[in-house]
C-alpha cells in the first residue's frame, strides 16, 4: 500500500512538473537568458543609482528596514530618471511616468503586441522590476525582486515569469490583474495572484481629504463606512470598534490601553466619540458595551478569536468626488478599493456625509452605500456583545 501511495505521489509530481515546464499552467514559465540578464542588470543598475538616498536614509534600530514615505518618494523620483513608469504602495501615491504605461495598456486594448518595464519601490529600500509583455493575445508578467544586503550590496532575492490570467484597465486608471498560480488539487491552500495598480493620478483635493477623513477608518474592525446611518439611525454603529479609529484619526498614533487596566474610562470614551459622532453620552450607554459599575466601555484587541478575516477587510477607502449641501455639509462619494476584486473600479461605492469646521476638525453624519453595496459584502462583525464583558482589574 505503502508503494502504491508513493507512486501516485511521483506520478502526481510528474505531472504537476509537466504542465509547469510547458507552460500551460500558465506559471513557473521558462525564463530566457538574455531576458533574466537584462532583468538583473537593470536592477542592479536602478538600486545603484539611489544607494546614496538610501544610505544616508532613517533605518531605525530594527533589524527590519522601514524607511519613511518622504524617502521611499525620493527613492521613486530618482528611478523615475531612467524614464520609466514607477510607482510605490503608499496609499494614494500616484505613478511616475505614467503616461508611458496608459499608452502601453491602451495599445494592449487594441491588441498591439509590446512590452512595458515598471518599477515598484518597497518601504524597506528594494525594489521589484516588471516586465510587462503582450503578445497581441495574452499579457505576460517577468517579476523580479531585489534588495540590499547587510554589505548595503543591491541582490535578486526571486525572479518568475507568469502568463496573466485575467486583467483590466479600467476609466478611473486602475489596472488590475489576476496571475495564473497553482490551483488543486497541484495545492490544497489558495494561492494570492492578485495585484491592482493606479496608473493615472488621483486628484490632489481628493488625495488630502482621503487622507484625513478615511484612510484612518478603513473597513475592518469598525463598521462606520460599510454601514447605513444617519443621525436618526445611531444604534447601527459599533462604537466599541469605533473608538480605536478615531482615536488613531486624532492623535495619530494608534491606541493601547494605558498599563494593565481592562477597558475605557467613561469620560475618555464619551469625549471622544461625541467630537466625531452626532451622538449624546447618553445615547453611547445605550448603544455601547457599558459597564455601570466601574463607568468603562468595553475593548479588545481585533484578533482570530472575534474577526474572520474576508477580502472586503482589506480594502481601502477612496473618495472620488464630493457635493455641498445646502446646510454646509458635504457629502464624499467613496469607492471601497480591493486587490482582490477583479475587474472592477469598487467592491462597493458610498456617500459618507460630513461637517467641516473652520479650525479643519470634522464631524461624521453619515453613510450611505449605493446600489444595494451592502448585500455584496459580509455581515460586520461586532468582536464585543454583551454588557458583562468587562475582566477584573485584579
């Protein structure tokens, strides 16, 4: 039995390898020599080229290096020298030269067979070079990574060439694609082959308001944009998940509970929520996890125990566009961006109002999801229930 189950295996493996080695995978693809030449060169060429920005920059005492955004951007304009698109992971972060690239997309969309190389810029000084190619049928991706070693010496740490599976560009200037990547029963666990990039510059205005009013809120652990509510309607927000978020949004750093104490005191709490929210103190007793007897809100950190983690958690929130109202109020039309949502410019599109002081504070009022968005996304999940949730000090 024992050699039976070993051959199966070998056969498996045999033909696992088989179907890498001639591409139809679509994965793993034969890499030519001259091709992974140019590749490496050329990196070795670009890490060069900014090894003084990088070497005189912050790298902190961690053994792992994050370099700050206004170096990764320095990084970016020097790469952007050699004339190619560039572009960075920093949230709304635009590509430089990337008129090159929406040619080069656009002549794909017409069929016209060519080739583009980008360059990404990692947040610890690495890059990765694409080499985009179209055949006139399908777009291939040659990827590779290099980074520094503990010599400061520029080094390919991987190098893939992969047939892309699906891909689109869509009006906004997104172009996002799907890599072809084992799938069963060659693997048993899903494997990620999803990569979305903005090509066409967000607007300013709405770079600094995205920037302010949401990228501190985002999706996960708080259901303020994934949510309909309004002033009349305040029970439907979990403010128990809520209160991190602001507190992140105001202070700019994130929140942890001070020394052993379990909770929020009431007065910290109920301060800081009514700043942002249209909600009483009273009606946060009534709508939150309160312990009466030793005035705190409940909170705990989001974790495997109270969160299930689903794609819609990991996108971002983008605003698009804005009106004023009547009573000076404005209201955001945002698009809830995903890697991993193929094809299109939004998991779900929102209207999230809110009222702007003249000292540059605001106040949210509401939200709103269009086109029955909310029934496309998962159910929010509250990671407190209860009103004796609350440990002992002790």
């Amino acid at each position: 039995m024992l050699n039976l189950r070993n051959l199966i295996r070998e056969k498996k493996q045999e033909a696992i390898e088989k179907k890498q080695s001639n591409g139809r995978g679509g994965y793993c693809l034969p890499i030519e020599k001259q091709e992974q030449k140019e590749a490496e060169a050329d990196c070795d060429y670009v890490m060069k080229s900014f090894f003084p920005i990088y070497e005189q920059a912050e790298k902190g005492k961690a053994s792992n290096v994050v370099l700050s955004d206004d170096t990764v951007f320095k990084i970016q304009k020097k790469v952007g020298e050699t004339g190619s698109p560039v572009y960075t992971m920093i949230r709304y972060s635009d590509m430089e030269n990337e008129k090159k690239m929406e040619h080069f997309l656009e002549a794909c969309l017409d069929r016209k067979e060519g080739s583009m190389v980008t360059y990404e810029i990692h947040s610890d000084g690495g890059i990765g070079r694409k080499k985009y190619i179209f055949d006139g049928a399908d777009l291939y991706v040659l990827s590779v990574n290099a980074g520094w070693n503990v010599e400061n010496e520029p080094g390919i740490s991987d190098i893939s060439y992969t047939r892309i599976k699906e891909w689109h560009y869509s009006e906004k200037g997104w172009f996002s694609y799907e890599l072809c990547v084992p799938e069963y029963p060659e693997v048993t666990e899903v494997m990620e082959g999803s990569c979305l990039i903005r090509v066409k510059p967000i607007a300013e205005e709405q770079r600094e308001i995205s920037r302010k009013c949401v990228s501190g809120l985002g999706y996960q652990g708080n259901n303020l944009l994934r949510s309909n509510w309004d002033a009349a309607h305040l029970d439907k927000l979990d403010y128990n998940g809520i209160y991190e978020y602001l507190y992140g949004i105001k202070y700019g750093k994130k929140f942890e509970p001070e020394g052993s104490q379990n909770g929020i005191a009431k007065e910290e709490f109920e301060s800081l929520l009514t700043e942002y929210l249209p909600v009483t103190a009273e009606q946060i007793r009534e709508y939150a996890v309160f312990d009466e007897e030793k005035q705190r809100y409940a909170w705990v950190r989001l974790g495997c125990g109270n969160y299930i983690p689903h794609f819609f958690g990991a996108s971002f929130p983008e605003v698009t566009g804005s009106r004023k109202n009547e009573d000076g109020t404005v209201t955001l039309i945002i698009d809830a961006m995903c890697d991993t949502a193929e094809g299109v410019d939004a998991v779900i599109t929102h209207e999230l109002t809110v009222r702007f002081a003249g000292d540059g504070s605001f106040q949210y009022l509401g939200n709103k999801v269009l086109n029955e968005g909310v029934q496309r996304i998962p159910d929010y999940q509250y990671r407190i229930s209860g009103k004796s949730i609350l440990e002992d000090d002790e």
